[in-house]
C-alpha cells in the first residue's frame, strides 16, 4: 500500500465495491476508449467516498421499483453506470452491475 490515507486497506477478497463481470470487461484498455477508463475510475472513486460519507455520486438516481439500485451519469456524458448498495460481512458496499456507454448506442442515447 501507499503511504497515503487509504480509507480501505484491506485485501481484494473484503473490497467493499465489487464489480460485475461485465463493468470488469470494461477496464480491457485494447476495446474502451482512455476517456472511458478514466470516467469509470473517477466514478469508482465517488463510491469510495460514499462509504465515508454516506452521499452518494453527484446526480445519483434511486431507480424506482429496485430497492437499493442507483443510477448515476458517468464524467463528461460518457455514459450511466447502474450500482447496488449492499452489505457485506465487513459493512456497507456497493455492487456495480453495469456500464452503458454512450458510444454503445450513437443513434438512440
């Protein structure tokens, strides 16, 4: 670890924020843009600070109907990303279900 202050420090087994198999596709830097890479991360850091805060993301959405699932505008428009708060044996987390990308959908977004 760094010797800056890591709210988490733990091993990657008790990681508060899990990712979905296909946000994880997301970070294979031969297929998504940098621009998208960077958005995804800067969001995922917005969850590590919801942990400490208890706010979540700016212009984060409770979906209706879904208890729990949020919906929240990725980092210059770049696209939605759909999370889950959730508990763990280790206290609250977050589930990040999926990434639709802006340029995933040209016509239609």
């Amino acid at each position: 670890m760094s010797d800056w202050d890591d709210p988490y420090d733990g091993d990657e087994q008790h990681d508060p924020i899990t990712l979905s198999p296909q946000v994880q596709d997301v970070f294979d830097y031969a297929v998504t843009p940098p621009d998208v890479v960077s958005a995804i991360a800067a969001f995922l850091v917005g969850l590590r600070e919801t942990l400490e805060t208890g706010r979540h993301p700016g212009h984060a959405e409770a979906i209706p109907g879904l208890a729990g699932a949020f919906l929240a505008p990725l980092a210059r428009d770049l696209g939605l990303v759909q999370y889950h708060a959730t508990e763990t044996p280790y206290g609250p987390g977050f589930y990040v279900a999926r990434i639709v990308r802006t340029d995933d959908y040209p016509e239609s977004f």
